[in-house]
C-alpha cells in the first residue's frame, strides 16, 4: 500500500511538472488553484443494523443529525494542453467535520451501559462525539474555454474524473475512540464525476488574462460531484458516497 | 590557590524594581557572565531552605597580578549594585589568586558552595533572600517585587567591597535577581461541573476581591480537586483544606476548562483553586458536587464486527490504474504536440 501511494506521488509529481504546449503569443494557464465550499453528507451505508430495524444510514442520522456540514477543499491543476480547452491533472484535499452527542441510557431512572439496540432510546449526553473526515482526490480535468476564448462569452464548462480516498476519524471528548477494539479510524476509495460551470470575473480584474498579471484568470463557479465512495464495493467500510454541490473561487496561473 | 574566606549576609534597604523582567542569564558587562535559577519566587519560598543554582564565569577581565582576588556576594542593591553596605551585608568572600582556574576561562564559579571552602560555607537558601525583603513574607505579602544578589570581583586592592565603610569600588561586579510574588490569585468563583463519560469537566471563573492578601487577575493555571463524596454528614461538610491527600485526586491545566477523571456513577466534591506564574495558589472555591456519568459514543455503540476500521487495501489497484492512465496522457500529448511542430 505505502509502495503505491509513493508511486501514485511520484507519478502525479512527473504530471505536475510536464510542460504544457500551445501555440501562439497568448498566455495559456499551466496552473489552476480552486478553493471550494460545498455540503456533504455521506451516504454511510445502506446495511440493516442486527436486532433492530434501523440502518447504518439511520446511525448517522442518531449522532450526526440531518445536516450537512460545509466541506472546504483547495485544489491544484495542473495544465498539459491547450489546444481546445485545458486539458490537465488535478489534485485535492479537503476537511469535514460533523459533531454530536454520546448518548446516556436509563433503566428505571437509573444511567447504564448503552449497547448498540438500546442506544436508539438513549438521551443525548455530555460528551461532544466527532466524525471528522478528510477527503483526497487525484484526476484529470478539461476545461472548455473555448466560448471565452473565441466569442469573449465570460463562461466556462468543465468536467473531471477521479478517484478519491476518504480518511476518516471518529473521536469523543477530543480523543481518538475505538471500534471493535482499535482506533476508531480508517479510509474508503472511491471514483467521482463533476461536472460545472465556471463565471469568468475579468470584468472585476481587468488586469487579468495579461502577461505579468498576478493570475490569468479568476472565475467563480459551481459544480455537481457525484462520488461512489464505499471502497469499491466492500461493505465494512463507512461508504462515504455522496451528491454534492460546491461552489467556490478559482484562479489560473500562467 | 584559596587564601581565606568570610561570610556575612544582608540586604541593602528599600530594594524594590518595578520591573517584572524574568531572566536567568546576565553577560554582565566587566567581563563577567552569570547564570543562574530559579527566577522566580513565590510564597513558598518563605519557609524553603532549598537553595539557588548560581554560577559565574569570567569572560574578558583578567587578573592583574598575584594579588588576591576577592568574589565578594551580598544581597540587594540598586540597579548598579552600588551603595552603602549594611554591617552585615557580605555573604562571603573567595581568595582567587593568579594561577586559579578560574582565570583561564575554564571555571564557573558555583555559589555559595565556593566560597569558604575551607570554612564553613554560608548558608544561602530561598528562605534566608525572603526574609530580607521587607513585607514578603509578613502581612499581605509583595506582588512582582524584585530582588537582588550582587557580587564583585576586586582586581586592584583587594576590597571591592569595602567592608570597613561598606561601600562597593568600582570593580567588576554584577548581579542575580529574583521577581518575587507571595501574593496568591483570590479563590475561583463556585465551579461549574459537566459530568462526562469517566470524567469531570471543571469549568472555572476567575473570582475577584478586595482583600489585598491577594492580587487580581494574576491567573496563570488552575487546580481542580475531588473526593468521593463522604456518607458521613461531619466527614462530608468538611473543606478542602480539611481533606486527606489519600482521598483526594488532583489535575491542573493552563486552561480554565479542567478535565480529571473519575468513576461513573460515584457522586464527587470537587473544588477548584487558581495559580498564578508562580504558583502561589489561592484558597478553595466553594465545593460542588457532580457524578460521572456511561455515555455511549458513535463508536462505542456500533453493532460490533458490522465496520471495520483499517485504511483501504482496495485502493491498490486503482491507484496503479490512475496512475498509468496519468501517465499515458501526458504521453501522448507531449508527442502530439511535438509531431505538430514539426
């Protein structure tokens, strides 16, 4: 595993680092830097929980609530091509994090040990519990620029595939926790799809798009990503899957 | 080669720096460098007889001769150590002729266990400083006072202290010194306790008073102590000060949020207590009582073997096919873009 993610490293540092071609005296982009804010919820599994008839879905749901905490991610690209759009690499990381209570069960007014068909009546304790999730993603992307380029329309279309590694970690009262006997922590892999739009914002930096300029160009966009997050299938892992809408702003460089 | 030694102690009068300067380190110019701990005092210096870390080393005076040498030590002084000696403000003198090593630059003096080494050394102790300082360690107590040791080192006559009209030449001479504060922060506002899983979250307010035995917002961390509660009503009513170490446990933090702990399902009294830098600490908060209580955490109450834990060795694959498919990519893009300019 550790000889895999090197040469995933090593490979992405080779992407990364190649030169991008185009033709003519026109600035092209090599570099983008996305920052983006999207909600998240993980799908967290779909299986009947033993001896009750609730789902892992609903487990979520008993801790962490319905809603669905702001997700924050920076994002590189990095361009390889030019010639009709961009056409590059992308790498990203992000931060999530939901919080909830431990759960206190009674019996005859008394405080026990919950177990996990009773935690279901169990009122919320004073223990602050926490799922805190950071989701790496590495990809391709293209740009279709080509209606800014062409016709100065200030939109831009885009698409990216990747495959995406959801650490995650699980803690109570600030510490670690354990499951099953071990530290609460663990990944799921995954693929994803985006697809968005992206408003060019020249209009605001006139500057940009010239050479010299701190930034070729700025955008403000939204996109839809939809990941298939449950470790490809392996049903003990949290499946992190989810639809989500993101917006944020983006930058290229020269 | 040690000649003779004498030791007396005083203070000079009206020693006080506004100054709160922590230091452990003075390059004192004329050619000497101190060192020395601790650097501060606080009340439980009063009745302490340990004694202080210090040492001296010579860093550009030279001596001038076969004359003797005398490192002369006496406690207080102004900022230049200089002045009119009280009669028994000389802690103790040390011989340091030519051919000592001390004067080869290798040697740091170690006081007051040199001087007098062929006497009895002079008794130098955190108790002995205090006692000097007017106010430290009576009645309310000092609140950021400094205190001082001076020394000098006589390279001409032998009398850089003067012991016959206590006045101190100029000589090399330097100084330690010491912040003293015996005031303790008054006692904390009644805590508030949130029972946790195991734990006791002890959440404290600084209190405030009047009463000048103690100083305001001088906090630096905070105590909290508990016991099980007595069933004994006597037993129970008792104060903290009142409670035996065997009973009790203790968790100290610079946050004013405390977390100690302690067994679900017992009932405790808990009492907190602030610290200031240097840990003067102050009379007990009243006493509340709480009991820990089991909380379930999302871990804790997941149906046991349904989610296992681990990173994801299914990941391997898909790494490796990204990886390629990268990889061909930017390939076969290089060698179009290539053949295009060609």
């Amino acid at each position: 595993m550790t000889r895999t993610l090197m040469l995933a490293v090593c490979v992405s540092v080779v992407a990364f680092a190649l030169p991008v071609f185009a033709a003519g005296n026109e600035p092209v982009a090599t570099w983008g830097l996305e920052l983006r804010l999207g909600q998240y919820r993980p799908e967290f599994g779909h299986q009947s929980l033993p001896g009750t008839d609730k789902t892992e879905s609903d487990y979520y749901k008993l801790y962490f609530g319905k809603s669905s905490p702001i997700m924050t991610a920076l994002e590189v690209d990095r361009y390889l091509a030019s010639k009709v759009g961009l056409l590059g690499v992308y790498g990203r990381v992000g931060h999530w994090k939901a919080s909830g209570k431990s759960k206190v069960c009674t019996e005859s007014g008394a405080v026990v040990n919950c177990t996990s068909q009773t935690v279901w009546d169990g009122a919320d304790g004073n223990t602050t519990t926490t799922f805190l999730v950071v989701p790496l993603t590495v990809g391709v992307i293209y740009r279709f620029d080509w209606l800014k380029k062409e016709w100065a329309i200030p939109l831009t279309a885009y698409g990216k595939a990747g495959y995406n590694y959801y650490l995650w970690w699980w803690s109570a009262g600030g510490e670690t926790t354990t499951l099953n006997g071990k530290d609460a922590k663990g990944a799921t892999g995954g693929l994803e799809l985006s697809a968005g739009l992206a408003l060019n914002l020249d209009w605001i930096e006139p500057s940009g798009g010239k050479r010299g300029a701190v930034f070729l160009d700025s955008n403000l966009f939204v996109d839809y990503t939809r990941s298939w997050a449950d470790g490809f299938g392996d049903r003990k892992k949290i499946n992190m899957s989810a639809d989500q809408l993101t917006m944020g702003l983006s930058f290229d460089f020269e | 080669m040690i000649r003779y030694a004498t030791a007396i102690l005083g203070l000079f009068p009206g020693i006080a720096w506004a100054a709160d300067t922590i230091e452990t380190e003075n390059p004192v110019a004329n050619g000497l460098t101190v060192t020395w701990t601790p650097a501060k005092l606080g009340k439980a210096a009063c009745a302490s007889t340990d004694g202080f870390d210090i040492t001296v080393k010579r860093t550009n005076i030279s001596t001038t001769g076969d004359n003797p040498q005398f490192v002369t030590w006496w406690p207080g002084g102004t900022g230049a150590c200089s002045g009119t000696l009280e009669s028994d403000s000389l802690l103790g003198t040390l011989d340091l002729d030519a051919s000592d090593t001390f004067w080869l630059g290798s040697t740091w003096l170690d006081i007051p266990s040199d001087l007098n080494p062929s006497g009895t050394v002079p008794t130098l102790n955190e108790a002995i400083v205090l006692a000097r300082e007017s106010g430290a360690c009576t009645g309310t107590g000092v609140a950021g006072t400094t205190v001082r040791l001076c020394f000098a080192i006589d390279l001409t006559n032998n009398n850089a202290i003067d012991t016959a009209s206590g006045t101190m030449l100029a000589d090399p001479f330097g100084w330690v010194q010491f912040v003293v504060d015996t005031k303790p922060p008054p006692p904390p506002e009644s805590p508030t306790v949130t029972p946790l899983d195991g734990k006791l979250s002890v959440k404290i307010t600084d209190g405030t008073s009047s009463d000048s035995t103690y100083e305001d917002d001088d906090v630096a961390s905070y105590r909290v102590m508990i016991r099980k509660l007595p069933t004994d009503a006597t037993e129970a009513a008792k104060l903290p000060a009142e409670w035996t170490a065997s009973e009790t446990t203790s968790a100290t933090d610079t946050s004013n949020e405390v977390t100690i702990d302690a067994d679900n399902g017992v009932e405790y009294q808990v009492a907190a207590y602030a610290l200031d830098d240097v840990d003067n600490e102050s009379p007990a908060s009243t006493v509340v009582t709480a009991k820990p209580q089991a909380e379930c955490d999302v871990a804790e109450c997941y149906p046991t073997g349904l989610l296992e834990p681990g990173y994801c060795g299914a990941a391997q694959g898909s790494l490796w096919g990204i990886a390629l498919v990268g990889l061909a990519l930017g390939y076969a893009w290089r060698r179009a873009r290539v053949r295009g300019a060609a």
